[in-house]
C-alpha cells in the first residue's frame, strides 16, 4: 500500500518539528505575557498636571493630582483630564501588548 504525504506531514519528523516549534512558541508566548503584566505604563494629561499609572493587567496603579489643577468650581475639567490620562496609559498598555505579542507570533497580534 501506498504511504500518502498530507502536505509534508506524512513523516513522523515533520511532525515532531513542528510540535516543538509549537512548544516553543507558546513558551515564548506566556514568557512575553508575563513580562507585559508586569509592566507599568504611565501617562499624563494637562501638561502634568494628572498623571495616572496601570499595570499590565490592565488596572490602575496610580492616580498623581496636582494641587494646582484641583478647583472646586470647576470638577469637570478635573475629571477630563483624569479620564484623558487613564485611556492613554490604557492606549500605551495596548500598543505594547500588540508590539510584544507580534514579535513573538507574527500575523496573530490581534488575537491577544
């Protein structure tokens, strides 16, 4: 009987390679993130003047408020530059993750 070859898989060494190179990938995948958890990305609105950290989980970590910027008469312009400063350190964390996760496994970024 003839021995049929799926595509180059027919033979047992093939195979095997592949399954390491798998391994291995997914080696370098929790070790990448792992590292992107463990990171902290910053970022400030208003010139400085709030600036919040997150971790890579993604959570804030820290909220920094200067004095200067606190005005009771006028709280709104406090929360904008919080929630500005808060969705660019989330933008920072994503932008990493994307940059790191493709390095490891190029063409599947989106997928994480």
């Amino acid at each position: 009987m003839a021995r049929q070859n799926f595509g180059g898989f027919g033979g047992g060494g093939n195979m095997q390679q592949l399954m390491r190179q798998a391994q291995k990938m997914q080696q370098q995948l929790q070790e990448t993130q792992e590292k992107l958890e463990s990171a902290e990305y910053e970022a400030s609105a208003g010139g400085g003047m709030v600036s919040v950290k997150v971790s890579g989980k993604p959570e804030v970590t820290a909220i920094s408020i200067n004095p200067q910027v606190v005005d009771p008469e006028d709280v709104e312009m406090l929360q904008d530059l919080i929630q500005a400063a808060v969705n660019e350190a989330l933008r920072k964390n994503d932008e990493a993750k994307e940059a790191a996760m493709s390095r490891v496994a190029p063409g599947m970024g989106g997928l994480f």
